[in-house]
C-alpha cells in the first residue's frame, strides 16, 4: 500500500498500520509526505505546487 497523508488522516480513515500486518502479512506499506511524518511543517498537505513554492534556486 502506498500512501502520501498527512500524519493523522490515515488513522482517521480507519486504516490503523498496527492492524494491517494481521489482516495481510504480505502487506507492504509505504508512506511519504510532503513535509515529514514528524517537525514542524508535518501537519501540512504536500501538494505539488506547495512544495514548487518550497524549492530552492
């Protein structure tokens, strides 16, 4: 499964990552976000054009 939500809003969809190992032990599970799991920005969506807003020149 790959997923890219804030920190909280898989858990709030229901998908707990502690749970899913036991409904499929072949479950490979990736998760990315645009401004980290944890930090200050974490709670921020990371769209693409955020994120182009971000970039260095």
């Amino acid at each position: 499964m790959v997923e890219n939500f804030r920190p909280d809003v898989l858990q709030r969809l229901g998908f707990r990552t502690d749970a899913m190992p036991h409904i499929n032990p072949r479950l490979v599970i990736l998760s990315i976000t645009g401004f980290g799991h944890d930090g200050p920005e974490s709670h921020r969506s990371g769209y693409d054009r955020i994120l182009q807003g971000f970039r260095s020149t």
